[in-house]
C-alpha cells in the first residue's frame, strides 16, 4: 500500500465514523486492496462492515446478486455489472456505504472495446448507486494500485458533509 492510499483510508473512515455509517467492497481485479487498505487502519471496524472478493462472473452472481443477464449483456466489467455489484455489497452486508471494482488489469485480457487497464467503479451511497470508469495505464500492479486509490477517493468526496 501506498501512503496516499493509507490516508485516503484513514480520511473515508474518519468521515464514515462521523456519520455513523458502515462501508462494504465488493472487489474483482484488484482482488481485496480497498479491503486490506482499510483494514490497516486501527479502528476500522467500527466503520468497515464486510469485503467480497468476486473475481468469476459465477462469485458476482452468487455473492453479490449480480443478473445472469447483465453479466451476458455488458459483460463482467461495465457500468450496470459494478452497480449491481455495489447494490449487492451494501444490501448483504447491511452498510449505507459500498464500493465495487471490476476491470482488466493485463498484461492481456484486453479487447478494442475494452482494452486492458479499463476499470469501472461502482458506488452505492445511502440508496443511490452511480459508476464511473477509468483507464488506466501502466502494468498490473499500477492498474491495481491506481484504482484502489482512485476507489477510496472517489468513495470519500461521494459522501455527504
């Protein structure tokens, strides 16, 4: 982990801790980083509720609900795949608060369409569920490093004041 990643963490708890809320992960490429990233924080489990690492399309669907369907349709790293993932997060674990990471992080895996480094994110934030995508470059680990960082970023200045 990266310093800028511990205090990113630090700061999400800090502000989830404030409002009494809880976070869940539901995780695929980057294979539990936001969960260990905020699990290396004392304290963190009075704000951190439960991680779901879902790298297979069968783990989406059978941990987080994610629909047969939508994997078939838009594929396992899409907008609608990393929202039902964050919906699924937040419900089964009970927290207002999820994140959700699915993407290609390479060397291969790529296509034209989706070439590797392409991450979608999935938030769910006390009922409402929004995505936003990167691409990212770099090797695997940058691809992974940069969007744990970028999840807990994004997560934090989501949130209400």
């Amino acid at each position: 982990m990266t310093a800028d990643i511990t205090q990113l963490a630090q700061l999400l708890g800090n502000k989830l801790a404030a409002k009494g809320w809880q976070i869940s992960c539901a995780e695929s490429c980057t294979g539990g980083g936001v969960g260990y990233a905020i699990t290396s924080i004392s304290g963190s489990s009075a704000w951190f509720k439960k991680g779901f690492i879902t790298y297979s399309n069968d783990a989406k669907q059978q941990m987080l609900g994610v629909s047969e369907h939508t994997l078939n349709q838009y594929g396992a790293v899409s907008a609608q795949t990393v929202e039902e993932m964050a919906v699924g997060a937040a419900t089964y674990a009970k927290a207002e608060v999820a994140v959700a990471i699915s993407g290609i992080a390479g060397p291969d895996g790529g296509t034209p369409e989706k070439p590797v480094g392409t991450v979608w994110f999935g938030f769910f934030i006390d009922g409402q569920s929004s995505s936003q995508k990167l691409l990212i470059d770099g090797n695997r680990e940058t691809v992974r490093i940069k969007a744990i960082e970028f999840a807990l970023s994004n997560t934090l200045q989501l949130l209400p004041e």
